[in-house]
C-alpha cells in the first residue's frame, strides 16, 4: 500500500555459541541496510521442546512473520545444526544474501 509502512517480525533462532549465527548475521545485516526499519529479535534456544514451541528447523533459522521461508515441505522442528540448499546445489550454513532478500521482497519489502 503506498504510504504505508510495512512491519516484519524477522526472529533469528540458534543454539547457543552456534557456528552459522556469525554467518546469518552477516548477510542478514547486508539485506537489512536496504530496509533500515526492520527489527531483528534474537532468541537462543536452549531444548528440544523451545525449538518446537518457536518452529525452529535447526540453528540458525530465520523466522519472518513466525514461519520459516526456507523449511522445505514436512520438515519438522529441530535442536541441531542446520544447514540450507544454495543456488549452485551446495549446502551452506546459512541462506545467502540473495535468498535473504527473495524471502523479504515475497514478504512484501519494497526493494
């Protein structure tokens, strides 16, 4: 809607002293610099029960709005480590910064 401002709830989920975190943040800090208004909250996870209860598919997983955009079909809760499909085929440790910035442009971001 023009003059109407968009909120996100983007929440990054990880495990403590998760490896991939540093990764995410980068990128996600890269894609963020063009949305300057969004709000990132971070939760560290500590059980198996607190990764169901927020939907976290492993560490680090971003949520926009309370869903995961990058959980492919049936994929369920999990207090592990995660690892995401990249453009090539590769598995990466994180989304890349384009694949961050499909999600947010699909969210509905101008940009």
């Amino acid at each position: 809607m023009a003059g109407t401002d968009l909120v996100l709830e983007l929440t990054v989920l990880a495990v403590p002293d998760c490896p991939s975190l540093a990764i995410l943040e980068r990128r996600l800090a890269e894609v963020l610099a063009d949305h300057p208004g969004l709000v990132v909250t971070r939760r560290v996870i500590t059980d198996e029960a607190e990764a169901a209860r927020w939907g976290m598919h492993g560490s680090p997983t971003l949520l926009v709005d309370g869903q995961d955009p990058f959980a492919g079909p049936g994929a369920v809760p999990a207090f592990a480590c995660r690892m995401y499909r990249a453009e090539n085929g590769h598995l990466e440790r994180s989304p890349s910064v384009d694949a961050l910035r499909r999600v947010l442009a699909a969210a509905g971001t101008p940009g």
